[in-house]
C-alpha cells in the first residue's frame, strides 16, 4: 500500500502532474473513439472511487479531502470528469452520424420543448433536489471558521477561495500584477470576446468535435488543464509555505524548497558571455524585453504568414491578431512553467528597481 | 412510455411523478432534520440535567426546613389563631358592616383618585402652552390666564376630595383594627415560620417538569418566544478579549451549563454543575471577583462565548482526564481559539492578567511557589522577564573563585552538578541530550578545561581575613547549624530540592560542600561572609570566633562524591577545531586559522574559555571578570504566556502541538527539540538541564503562562494607592530576601515551623508587625537585632541591607497593620495615668508568670517564656497593646498568651476592679506596662549588635 502512496505521492509532482493532465488531453482528443466508451467511463469512475475511498483511509489525505472547504472540490473532480466524457461521447457519436450522412442527433429531434408540465415539472423537481442538497450540506459540513484573525499571524497555507486556486497557482510563475491583474483581465476580456471573434457557425445547438477541433482542444486546455487542474493542485497538493505536497504526505511546515532559479539577464550575461551583469537595467534586460516585444509583436504577423494562414485569411485581420494575441497570453502560462521546470528560469525580465518583473 | 412520447411528452410523466412524491419526502425529512439539528444543542440537555438536579436538592432542602426548630412554635401558634379567629367571630355583625362601607369608600376614592389624576394631567397641559404663549406674547393671555386659574382651583378641589375620602377610609380601618389586629399578628408570626418553606415551595413550582414548559415552550420552532432552556451570559465591560484589531468585552456563557457555579449546595456534585470551590475570593457576589463584572475566562481563559464543549476550548489537567474527555466528548487538542483553558492546577497564573507583575498574590500559593521556583532557579538570570528585572545574580560570584575552589573540582560540579550535589540548582551545561554522544566528549572537555581555565585566570586573589584558624568542636558546631537558623535557607539532609521548596534551598545545600573547599575559607565565610562577597545575601549570626570554627568544622565534616571525572582527554588539536569552530562563526575562515596560529596554547585556552562562557551564558547567573556588562543570552519571556502555538518550533519531537506540551518538554529536557536534526557544534540548543522533575516542571510552566501580554484595561486592574504599592513592594522584598524562609507574613512561608518541636519556638509571625511595633525601633532593630525572646535558639541574622530596602519593608509591615502614620509621639504622661490601678491588675493576672521583666526568675518555666515587658515603653505601639490584650488570638492564632476578656462577659469583667470594666481594665494594664524602664534595646549603641543569645 505504501508502495503505491508512494507512486501517487511522486506523480502529483506539478512538473508530472501538469505533463500527465496534457497527456490525458492529448490521450482524449487523439483516441476519442477509445475514450468516449462506456468501459473507459465507468472504468474512470471506478479508478476515481476507489481513489478517494481507499485514499481516504490514509490520514493525511483524510484530512485533506474532508476538510468542509476542500469537500466541493472532490465533488468538482467528478463532475468534471463526468462532463467532459460525455460531451466528447455526444461529439463523437454525432461526427460519426455526420460521417454517415445522417446529420447529427439533433437535428432528428423535434424543436418542440413541451413547457407544460415536462419543463416546469422537472424545474420543480430539480429545485426541490437542490434544496435537499443544500439543506444535508449545510447540516454535515461545519463552516470552516478559525480562531480571531491575527495580523501577526498568517495562516500557513494561506489559501484563496477555492474558484481562485488556480490563479494563486499562477502567482508561483508569474508577479502579482501580470498573475492577479493582467492574466485575470484579459480571461474575462477573451471570453467576452469569443462571440465577436468566432462567427464558425458549426457545432452550433449540436455536439461536434470533427468540425470545431482547434476550438474545443484550445477551450479543453484552457478550462480543464489550466483553470480546473490548477485548482485541484493548489487544494489538494499544496500545503504550508505553499509548498508541494503528495496527497498522502504529512503537511511538515519544516519542510523546504531549494531556491535555485535565475533570471535570463544571468542566463545571458554571466552564464553566455562570461561576464558580470551590466549596472543598466535597461541593458541588462534587454534581451528579455526583446524577446517579450518578439513574442507579442512580431510573432502574431509571422504566424499569420506561417502556420496559421488558413485563419488568418479566414477570419480577417482584426479578428486574427486579437485571437492570437489571447492565444499567446493564455499560452504565456506553460510556457514560463516549462521554462521554470526545464531551465530553472525565475524571471524573463527581472527589474526589481521598479518592481517591474515577467 | 414510447407511447406517452409520442402524444407529446419528453418524459413519463408517472415517472416523474414518483420521482417528485420521492424527492418532496426527501426535502421533508431534511428539513426535519434542519430544524432538529437547529434545535438539538448539548447546553440544552445540560440545562434538563440540571433542572432535575436542582429539583432534588431544592426539595430535600424543604424537607430540611421541616426540622427546623422554630416550626415547634408552630402548633401552639395555630391554636392562638383559632382562639383569636373565635373571638373575633363575636363581632362578626359589625366587622360584615365595616368591610361594607369600607367597599364603598375604597370605590368612591377610586373614582376622585381618577379625576384628580386627569384634572392634573390636563392641567399640566394647559400650564404649559399657557407659559409658552405668555412669553411670546406677554400682553395677549389675560383671558387665558384666567382659565388656568381656574383649572387650578378645580384640581385643588379633587385633592382635597381625596384626602377626605382617604381619612374616612382610614377611619373605617382603625376600627376594623380593633377586632382583628390579633389574628392579622398571628398570622403574620405565621408567614415569618414558614418563610423560608414557601419560598422553597414556589422554586420547586417554577422549576417542577410541566407540559406548557417543557413540550410548548421549549419546543422546536416555538422556542424563540419565551424559552426556560436560554443560554446565560455574563458581559463584562471592563475586563476584556484580545481579538487582535480590537478588545471587545467578554461574554462569557459559561453559565448556560456550569449554572450553580455561584450557588452554594452544589460542592459535591460532579461537573457541570458544582459550585465553585472558592466562592469567597470569586464568583461570589461578595467576593472581590463577583460573576457579574469578573466573568470567567479572564482567569481560566478558553472561548468564553462558545457553549460546546470543545468550543469552549476545555483543557484536560491531567493525562487521564484527557482520555476521559476524549472518549466523553470527543475532546481534541483546541485549535479555533488561541488561549485555550488553562488546567484547572494553573488557573492561578492568570492572576497577572489585573495583578500585574505581584510576585506574591494572596490566596494564589500555585502561583506563589511557581515565581519562587522560578526566582530560585534563576530562569530571570537568562530570559529578561517583566517584573524580575535588577535582580541580584543568582549564582555565587566567580571573580574570586581561586580562594575558594580548585580547578579539578570545578571541572568535575560542570561537567555535571547533579553527580556531586543532587539538590543544587546548579543547571547541567554539558553532556546534556545533544552533547552526549562519544563524539561529542572531546568537545565538552576542550569546552569545560577552557571556560575553567578562564575563571582561574581571571580571579582576583582572595586574602582570607584570618589566616589559619584555629579547629572546632563540629558536633557543637552541627547543633548550632541545626539550631541558630541556618536552615531557614539551607538545606543539609534533604534529598527532593522540590519538597525543600524554593525557600529552604533560598541558600546553598550545604550537602558535599566539606569536599567542595576548604576549611579556611568556610571558617572566613561563616565568620563574616560580606569579607568575600560584599553583596551576598548571607546574612551575619553573630557568632563567637569558638562558634565559627565549630560551625566550619562540621561543615568540613559534609562530604559527598567528588563527581564525575573526565571521559576523554582532548588533544591540542581537538582544542584548536573546538575555537576554530567559534572563530569562524565570527570572521572569514583564513582570518580565524591565521588567528589560531598566532596563539600560543595558553592563549588559546582562554580565548576559547571566554567564548564558551559568553556562548553558555554563564555570566547571566554569576560574576565573571570581563562580563560585568554583557546581555543576558535566553529569550524574553515577558509575554511568553500569550505566545501563539505556532510560534513553538517542535521539530521533530513527537508531542502534541500545544503551548504547555512544548513548555513542559523544554523543560524536562531543554535541549531535545535538537533530536533528529543535523546540526553544526554551534547550531545546537544550549539551555541548561535543570533537572526539574514534575513538580517544579508544572510550577515553571505555571509561571511561564502567567507571563502574558498586558490586554486588561486600567479599569480591570486593582486601583492603585500608595498603601497598595507599598503592599506589592514589599511582598517582593520579603521574598527576595528569603525573610518568609523562617517568618510567616500574610499566611505565606514560615517553613521554620517545621523544623522545630513546637510553633511557639519558630520565627515570630509578622503580619501584624506594623500595627505592633513602632516603626523607629524597628528600623533600629533590623539594623542591629536584640534578643527579645532569650528562650528561642533561632535567632534573627543581621542582614546589613540597605535603607531602600529596610524602608521598604517597614512600609509593607505597615500597609499590611493597616497602620497610616508611621511615626508618632507619645506623651507619657498620659500613658502611664492608670499605672497604679494597673499594677494592682498585672500582679493579679500573674502576667510575670511568662513574661520576663529583666533576668529569668526561677520560678518561670522555659517552655512558655515571653517577651521582656520592660520593653513595650519603645517597642510596642501603645494602642496595639490594648487590641492585644483584648484577643491575642485574633491577632495571632495559636499564641500561648490567654485571653483575660472573654467576649462575654465582655465589655464586662469577671475581674472586680475599676469598676468591672473590660475596656479600663486592659487600658491600666497597658500604662503600667509603659512605666517599665531599663529592658534592651536596639537603639543603644546605634546598629551594633548589643547581646546575642
């Protein structure tokens, strides 16, 4: 039993954890056929039970995973989980109808919605099931107060809301004003955006995978790998001094993590060119300023040349260039976790002097 | 179902209606549970437990009142009534007429008494705009105040109506009177009998299980209107909860389960529901610390607002009292509030919450003996703390210690104290938990020769005032060890240092102190210790030269193990890694090598002794040359009470994570949070091992707790007066200086009394030393003591303090009698008016029969001597003399000297002179006692010892 706390202990590693979920989605989208199966469902249901409920008899994941806070985001797995399979079911058993000539399942139904009493009725039925809910949760998890607030004592972890986990997550990346201000923004702007920039009208009032595949790949790694997964690591693995911990590990608030990383003016100067860092700041940084200018300024034009010209000519050049720009944003956040991983890299541009870093 | 789908349903519509009868059920059922769990409180079954129990003993208390002895009145009462009812039963025609008219009065005065009333309320009205007009417009109202004189005639009228119809009524009622004052008296006497039954009676009807109470209302939903079950809360506004951004007063709902804390009847219940076992000094609404405004928490702290067991924050006192609770009510270590309850046996420690930095409160001995232990112990010598701060150091002074000691002897009490002394107080530095393995010995010993070798060659040279003294008798010299006092602070048999106490080892053991040095020096220091040390403690007895080499010789005779020797010895090379280690903490390695190498190996050995001692914090608790004005190296512990738990690291030691646990394991082994853990020499912990065994450990953690923050505001505290600063000065000084070692004051100390055959041949008590002595001749006596009591073997040392401190001390006697004007004049002549009365008295009452007047007569028998009277004139205070005479045992308990004015006959004599006057009586007793001259005195020959006994 130890054995495989232990190999759990080790894949839940964010470097391995991150690598696995994209795998997962790379696995989901390339062999949908094998995964939208009933034997892969239940089988990931069943994984999921046997999880938590053999997990839950070690102590420290115990705790873990019944502390009141934490109960919702157990059940978020699940759903999660439920819901992806089976829209991608849906999707791919359409496309399969659409391959045949048929249309998708859609379609062959009746627009009619009976109001009277199908719709009302149910409506009822699910309020009546949500007040249940509600009623039994509030009865057997406790709010989870603490003692009186201390200024001179933070909690260890001290963790947001567990919606927002997965921006505290980014904060281990990136600083507080692009983590907490700008990624933030441009998420709610994107997605205030898609209905301008997206006038594709397939898949629309029909499940389909075939016909928007870029579209529902981008939205999977951006809703499930980075906003979902992210949230399920910062509640689940990350313990006190924000440090990582496997869900069977005891939350040792000794424990500690080596401080080894760099920034790519060091990369550069010191370990490139052999020499010291220069006293500018602008000289020191400037090849991490040139390369962020490249990433969102001349990148963009050349991918619209190269790569993804058919988009380009598809979706004109407004559009094009705010949906790469988004795009790249959002890609922003792998990119300085593998670099991180890979190349203990810090900061890309690092000017401390005016608390200026990405 | 294809069926209804296809006549244009998207669902069985009979499926759904089972699915939603089943899920109604559902949300039945949980909102039940909803309103049941609401409902369903622990306090609530707490209160029904208690209403039971308050029921059972209310009624035997009624069956208590039938026992009374007054209810025997009660039979021969009843027959007087009926008599007394027959009587009036002849007038029956009459008193029926009366009672008719009396009726109709009390209607008609009804009817006046309301109209006066509206004419009034009408008439202020009107009064008032009248007044408000005329100032607006006062030439305008001539009508108006025509009207309101009016109206105030008319209200005249109906008062003096009232008033008529008042007296007619009273009329009636006098002459009702006459027939039934009788009954109404006896009924009356009734009433007063049965009292205390009728009220018993409508308690046990209040409290009596009902069907309105308990099932409407206390009932789910019903309850918010007009419940019995109801927490109870007590708010205090001046006495506070830190909660971090604010203090907000504390509510305390204690009471909603411990609801006869304030109630006598209830001591021998078990918990929730008994009394508090000290309802004089809290609680109690006459006590110092009523319920009302002290609440609870303030002293046992937990959250006071919470009304669950393990809310509230209850913390076990002992270990089986922990299991207890965690299988009663599932109790775990607390965590939602930061100062959970402190054990019951530490309560006292939140004394210091309003009496700030007292290092005696009374009636708190926990608390007491736990500053005493840690004054002993020295704990302030290292950790400043609040309120110990310009102590003397606790340990002997080291800058002389070549005439005092050897090398080879101090080397073997470090390396460890406990192999040659187990009581000493002298803390084990090396060979502790993290320093005992092999590898570590060489290092200790490098440590322990360095840090040795620094003090030798640091040492003044110490010239002995006599140079070789002559021997001694040392039987005689252990009876006068065992006899004189010595003992009030030292300790010679005992072998349990927290049985002794910290005021019987206020001094050295003297156990193995014959192997310790040598007999010229022990002879020097008994004969006058300020000669090596000017500021010890160590008082002067006045001995003969004979009585000091008797003393010194039995010293000599205390022998003991000369300890532990050395495992290893460590090589030079081994002595240079052990400095390298210090220098290279302090500069760059090449610096620290090219430092070493210039040394030569003296050099080195002091270098590195200095370090080690600076390191260990030696100087804290003794003098040592080259430290006199070095920081104390421990931690602070002025809040150490209020720490946060997570501020404790504890490491890797398997305890559970609370404040006392962690207390409580640093000091049974201070260095073990090293355990487990990689460590450079230097990283390590150095605290001391004190060898403390369970109860000093929990004494010290007692002090330690009660080392908090300062959150109670001024309104909390005692108020502040001269008297009381007096009181709280000199409470400190008394046991700094170790007088309640051998003198009971304020029911504190005393411990001579225990090493005597008798009480009466202890130190005297000296609570109510200011209100007896004269505050001149006690000044003088301190400074040079006379023997008052020749039958004592004990005898008051001279102490040669300072005058701050015997100021200090005269000035607490004196708050403690109570005693406002320290020095007065006395006019003689009027003291010694009745002395030729007096003496008749004195002679007749036989008071020479103990009391000595000049030389013992042989006729007094040693056992029951007193003090030489010719002394009272200058000693006493005249007017204590007659409280004296009056009680003496009120004034001290347990004093042999007789009472001569019982309290009855008092104020009345049995004695016939002065006409039987108790009060005349003890006043010519008095006068004559103050025409006594010639006795000894401190004042003569100003502070030199006079006579020693």
């Amino acid at each position: 039993m130890d054995f495989i706390k232990g190999i759990f202990n080790v894949i839940a590693d964010p470097r391995l954890y991150f690598f696995l979920m994209v795998l997962s989605l790379v696995f989901m989208v390339w062999k949908r056929e094998v995964f939208i199966s009933k034997a892969v469902g239940y089988g990931v249901l069943i994984f999921l039970t046997l999880f938590f409920a053999l997990g839950g008899l070690d102590p420290n994941f115990q705790l873990i995973i019944t502390k009141p806070d934490n109960v919702p985001i157990v059940g978020l797995i699940f759903l999660l989980v439920f819901f992806t399979w089976y829209s991608m079911r849906e999707a791919v058993l359409n496309d399969q109808r659409i391959a045949k000539g048929d249309g998708p399942i859609e379609k062959a139904e009746s627009d009619r919605v009976w109001v009277w009493p199908d719709l009302v009725y149910t409506e009822l039925i699910s309020l009546i099931l949500c007040s249940v809910v509600l009623i039994v949760w509030s009865i057997l998890l406790k709010a989870p107060l603490e003692q009186p607030a201390n200024r001179a004592v933070t909690p260890n972890p001290s963790k947001a809301p567990w919606y927002f986990l997965g921006l505290q997550e980014m904060l281990v990346y990136f600083d507080p004003w692009l983590a907490g201000v700008v990624l933030p923004g441009l998420i709610i702007a994107g997605l205030i955006a898609i209905p301008y920039i997206d006038k594709n009208p397939k898949g629309n009032g029909y499940y389909t995978f075939v016909e928007r595949k870029v579209e529902i790949t981008l939205f999977l790694f951006g809703f499930v790998i980075l906003w979902s997964s992210l949230i399920v690591l910062g509640t689940f693995l990350r313990g006190p001094n924000w440090n990582f911990f496997g869900p069977f590990e005891y939350w040792d608030t000794h424990k500690l993590e080596a401080l080894t990383n760099v920034d790519l003016s060091e990369y550069f100067w010191v370990r490139m060119l052999g020499g010291g860092l220069p006293s500018n700041y602008v000289v020191r940084e400037l090849p991490g300023i040139l390369l962020c200018l490249i990433y969102v300024a001349v990148l963009p034009p050349l991918l619209a040349k190269r790569g993804f010209k058919t988009y380009y000519d598809k979706l004109g050049a407004p559009r094009f260039y705010v949906t790469v720009f988004l795009f790249l944003m959002m890609m922003s956040l792998p990119i300085k976790m593998l670099l991180r991983w890979i190349f203990n890299l810090k900061y890309i541009v690092a000017i401390p002097e005016i608390f200026f870093n990405i | 179902m294809a069926e209804k789908k296809a006549v244009g349903h998207a669902y069985n519509i009979d499926f759904l209606n089972v699915v939603f009868a089943a899920s109604s059920i559902f949300l039945f059922v949980s909102t039940i549970w909803m309103v049941w769990d609401d409902f369903d409180r622990e306090w609530k079954n707490t209160q029904r437990r208690f209403t039971q129990l308050e029921l059972e003993v209310t009624n035997a208390q009624l069956a208590q009142t039938q026992k009374s002895p007054e209810r025997a009145k009660l039979p021969a009462l009843q027959q007087q009534l009926a008599a007394a009812e027959k009587a009036m039963e002849a007038n029956r025609q009459r008193i029926d007429e009366i009672n008719g008219q009396l009726s109709d009065v009390d209607a008609r005065l009804y009817r006046v008494n309301k109209s006066a009333q509206f004419a009034k309320a009408t008439y202020d009205v009107n009064r008032y705009a009248f007044e408000a007009a005329r100032t607006a417009n006062p030439e305008g109202v001539g009508e108006r105040q025509k009207e309101i004189e009016a109206e105030a005639q008319r209200l005249n009228e109906l008062n003096l109506e009232v008033q008529k119809v008042e007296a007619e009524r009273a009329a009636l009622q006098a002459e009702l009177g006459k027939f039934t004052s009788e009954v109404g008296r006896l009924q009356k006497e009734l009433t007063q009998i049965n009292f205390e039954q009728t009220r018993l009676q409508r308690v046990v009807a209040n409290i009596e299980p009902s069907l309105v109470k308990d099932y409407f209302r206390n009932a789910p939903l019903l309850d918010f209107m007009a419940p019995t079950l109801t927490v109870r809360q007590v708010v205090t506004p001046n006495v506070v909860d830190d909660v971090n951004f604010a203090r907000v007063a504390k509510m305390d709902r204690c009471t909603t389960c411990h609801l006869a804390i304030d109630r006598r009847g209830y001591e021998k219940y078990p918990q929730p529901f008994r009394t508090h076992p000290n309802l004089q000094a809290y609680v109690g609404s006459d006590s110092p610390h009523p319920l009302a405004t002290t609440g609870c928490t303030v002293c046992h702290q937990g959250l006071g607002g919470s009304t669950g067991f393990n809310d509230a924050s209850h913390y076990p006192s002992n270990p089986k009292q922990r299991e207890e609770w965690e299988e009663k009510y599932h109790w775990h270590e607390p965590h939602m509030w930061d100062y959970p309850m402190l054990p019951t046996n530490m309560t006292e420690a939140s004394c210091q919450q309003c009496h700030r930095q007292e290092v005696y409160v009374p009636q708190a001995p926990r608390l007491n003996v736990a500053y005493a232990t840690y004054e002993r112990a020295g704990c302030y010598a290292c950790h400043k703390t609040k309120g110990f701060e310009n102590l003397r150091k606790p340990g002997p002074i080291l800058t002389k210690i070549s005439g005092k000691l050897t090398q080879d002897w101090v080397k073997n009490w470090v390396r460890d104290p406990y192999a040659i002394k187990n009581v000493t107080w002298m803390p084990k530095v090396w060979y502790n938990s993290n320093t005992n393995s092999p590898a570590d010995h060489p290092r200790n010993e490098a440590e322990i020769n360095a840090a040795v070798a620094y003090l030798f060659a640091n040492s003044e040279t110490y010239t002995p005032a006599v140079a070789s003294p002559p021997r001694g008798n040392p039987k005689a010299g252990e009876q006068i060890v065992r006899s004189i006092g010595c003992l009030g602070c030292h300790i010679v048999d005992e072998n349990d240092r927290a049985a002794a106490g910290p005021r019987r080892t206020f001094g050295q053991p003297l156990k193995s102190v014959g192997s310790k040095t040598t007999y010229t020096w022990l002879y020097n220091w008994v004969r006058d210790p300020k000669h090596y040390n000017p500021a010890t403690y160590m008082p002067d007895l006045r001995l003969t030269d004979a009585q000091v080499a008797d003393v010194a010789t039995y010293l000599t005779t205390l022998t003991g193990s000369a300890g532990t020797a050395a495992p290893v010895t460590p090589t030079q090379a081994q002595v240079d890694a052990v400095l390298l280690d210090y220098l290279r903490n302090l500069m760059p390695l090449a610096e620290a090598q090219g430092r070493l190498a210039k040394m030569d190996t003296t050099a080195k050995q002091l270098d590195l002794g200095q370090r080690v001692i600076a390191r260990y914090g030696c100087f804290s608790c003794h003098d040592i040359k080259g430290f006199e004005t070095t920081q104390p190296i421990g931690v602070d512990l002025s809040e150490e009470g209020s720490k946060l738990v997570t501020r404790l690291d504890f490491a890797f030691v398997d305890i559970p994570h609370s404040k006392l646990e962690w207390f409580h394991q640093k000091l049974k082994d201070p260095r073990s949070f090293d355990q487990g853990r990689v460590l450079e020499p230097l990283e390590k912990l150095r605290m001391p091992d004190f060898r403390f065994n369970a109860v000093e450990n929990e004494r010290l953690q007692t002090a330690i707790m009660s080392f908090q923050r300062e959150v109670q505001p001024a309104s909390a505290l005692p108020p502040r007066t001269a008297m009381r600063d007096f009181t709280v000065n000199g409470r400190a000084l008394v046991r700094r200086q170790n007088c309640v070692g051998c003198h009971e004051i304020e029911g504190d100390g005393g411990d001579y009394k225990t090493l005597v055959a008798d009480a009466s041949l202890a130190p005297p008590l000296l609570t109510p030393e200011g209100a007896k002595v004269q505050p001149d001749w006690l000044y003088a006596f301190l400074q040079g003591p006379i023997t008052i009591r020749p039958w004592l073997d004990v005898r008051m040392p001279t102490f040669g303090l300072d005058d701050r401190r015997w100021n200090g001390i005269i000035n607490y006697f004196q708050a403690t009698g109570r005693s406002t004007e320290q020095f007065r004049t006395y006019d003689h002549q009027q003291l010694t008016q009745m002395a030729a009365p007096g003496r008749e008295l004195f002679e007749l009452l036989q008071c020479q029969k103990c009391h000595v007047l000049g030389a013992i007569r042989p006729d007094q028998d040693r056992a029951s001597l007193a003090p030489d009277l010719r002394m009272a004139h200058e000693r006493l205070k005249p007017e204590w003399v007659l409280d004296w005479l009056r009680n003496p045992s009120r004034i001290q308990p347990g004093t042999r000297m007789p009472q001569f004015w019982p309290t009855p006959p008092y104020p009345k004599s049995s004695f016939p002179q002065l006409g039987g006057d108790a009060d005349t009586q003890i006043r010519a007793i008095r006068d004559y006692l103050y025409t006594f001259r010639g006795g000894p005195s401190p004042r003569r020959g100003a502070g030199a010892a006079q006579s020693t006994n």
